[in-house]
C-alpha cells in the first residue's frame, strides 16, 4: 500500500457513527439519511462538493465525537492497509462553547493516538486554517496548532472554498505561527483557483507541498518552476473528478506533473463523501490512469521524503519501501 498525505477527518465519518452521534447531540437526520448526505454520487463543483463533507459538522462539536471519528479513521486506514495516516481537519468549525479550540484539537489528537495504538499504523494531525474564517480565528488556530507540535500535531494547512476566498496573502502572519513551531507546511491551492496560486503559496507561506493543485498543469512555466523549486502535489484522483478539478483520471493533471518531473504524493481527501479509499485510488490509477505500479511506487517513495513526521518513522517507512 502507500501513505495517505491529503485526507480530511470530516470526510471520515462513518454514516452509521453520524446516526449515532446525531441522536446523542439531538441533530436532526438529514433529508435521505447520513449515507446520502455525506455521500458525492456524481461530478459537480468544489462548492457542492464541500457541501457534503460539511453534512458531518454538526455531529463534531463535542470531545467524545471527535475522539471517536479520529480513532475509526485510523482504524478503517489500518483496514484498508495504508502505511502512515496523515490527516487533516479545520477546528475552529467544531468549536462549541466550553469546547475551545485547543481542546478540539486535543481530541483529535487523542483520537488518533488511540487509533494508532490499537492497530500500530502511524498518524500524524495536520490542521486546517480556512479561508472563510476571519483573520483573527485563522491566527488563533495556528497559535492552538503550534502549542500541540509534538503532541500530535504535525502541520498547518489552508483549505476551503477557494472559487469564493482565493487570497493567499492573509495567511501569511498564521503559517509563520506554525513554521517557527517546527510544524510542516502544505496548502491547498490551484484547486478551483488560477495556476498561479501556486507560485503565492510557495513564495507567500512558505510551503513545499501543494494540496491539489490541479490548474497548475495549465501552465507549463509554472510547472517547471515548481519542478525547480522541489514542490510536490498531493493528488486525490476520484475527489477532483467530482470537484471537476479534473475530466477524469485517464486526464488528470497528475500526469503533466509527472512529466514535468513535479513531486506526486497520492491521497483520497474524504473516503466517505468519494466512495474511494486510499487502496482504491491507487488500483484506479493503474486501471483508468495508465500508470504503471511502479510509478504508483515511486509515488510513495516520494510520500516518505515528504511526509511530516520524525526522522525515526521516516527511516522505517524507508526502508519498508525501499
């Protein structure tokens, strides 16, 4: 198998653990139940698609929900055979009162560690700025996340809806939070957004990986610099389709940056709104992509030189996939 690099908790939850936590919190059933709400069952755009990875907030807001969900992502990764879990949410939507973000943080954290422990796969927590959360909230994420480094906390994203909120420049003051704090650094840019997002990530955040990227192969200078500058796409094959991000996978933008010598790391973004875990990506870029195993290897290679995690777990997954 591989490492999962681009994957959200919120896209993790189980339709059955939502019922569940639902009736406990008293949330109202969507309409057509939790499998259709959190579900994405055919291409539409960005905002639609978050639309249904939004349909588990509301069973988030309390420490035993996200311990919960935490836990059964790894333990679902750990059955699916992925080899390190890297996963990612956006705290300040599951702030409640009494319920403050270092504390949401923590139970995503305790999660995750309960999950790891239990079936021995490695996680690691990035969390998400978002882009439509004030400045002020955005600074105080990043200042929760750096005071968890080292205790489950790994990194610092942006993420969201960028057709409607594409500044770059306002997250510069949070992710120089998080870089003196040791974390790791990826953002989502050039999803839905022009290719140039790319170039104001890297330059304006300081960042080496790029969370999907996929406008980026419209621009063939804009590739080569990246290949120059060592940037790597984390790719989610099944989630730009649907996004439309991407025609299919057979023309995905995965393989100009392939071409153009980019970095690729594969992800499965929310194996629960998709319908597509991390193995099945995989096995559906070697059936419909065309590409090769040992391209889809090399992929992973290039997840262990990436990944954000302690050099002790990078030695292992070196060698695992040497």
């Amino acid at each position: 198998m591989g490492l999962n690099l681009h994957t959200h908790l919120e896209g993790w939850v189980r339709p059955a653990t939502a019922a569940e936590l639902a009736r406990e919190a008293s949330v109202p059933t969507p309409p057509g139940g939790w499998d259709r709400a959190l579900r994405m069952d055919s291409p539409g755009d960005l905002t639609v698609y978050l639309a249904h990875v939004a349909a588990a907030y509301p069973v988030l807001g309390s420490a035993e929900g996200l311990r919960r969900v935490a836990r059964e992502a790894v333990e679902d990764a750990a059955v699916d055979g992925c080899d390190f879990l890297e996963i990612r949410f956006g705290p300040s939507t599951h702030r409640r009162p009494g319920f403050d973000l270092a504390a949401v943080i923590a139970a995503a954290c305790e999660g995750l560690a309960d999950g790891s422990r239990a079936t021995g796969l490695p996680s690691g927590l990035v969390v998400c700025l978002l882009r439509h959360d004030d400045d002020e909230t955005n600074l105080a994420v990043a200042r929760a996340a750096a005071a968890a480094a080292g205790a489950g906390v790994v990194g610092l994203d942006v993420a969201g809806d960028e057709r409607v909120f594409p500044s770059i420049a306002r997250y510069r003051a949070p992710f120089a939070v998080a870089a003196a704090a040791g974390l790791g650094l990826t953002a989502h840019a050039a999803e839905a957004g022009p290719a140039e997002s790319v170039v104001e990530a890297v330059e304006g955040l300081g960042v080496a990986r790029i969370g999907h990227g996929s406008r980026a192969a419209d621009d063939p200078a804009i590739l080569a610099w990246s290949a120059e500058r060592g940037v790597t796409f984390e790719v989610c094959p099944t989630s730009n389709v649907l996004t439309g991000a991407a025609r299919s996978v057979r023309e995905h933008p995965l393989h100009a940056f392939l071409a153009a010598g980019c970095g690729v790391v594969l992800g499965d973004d929310d194996p629960v709104t998709t319908g597509s875990t991390l193995g099945a990506e995989e096995r559906l870029l070697v059936t419909d992509g065309g590409l090769s195993d040992e391209q889809v290897g090399a992929m992973h290679r290039t997840a262990v030189e990436v990944v954000f995690t302690d050099e002790t777990t990078r030695a292992l997954l070196r060698d695992r996939f040497a």
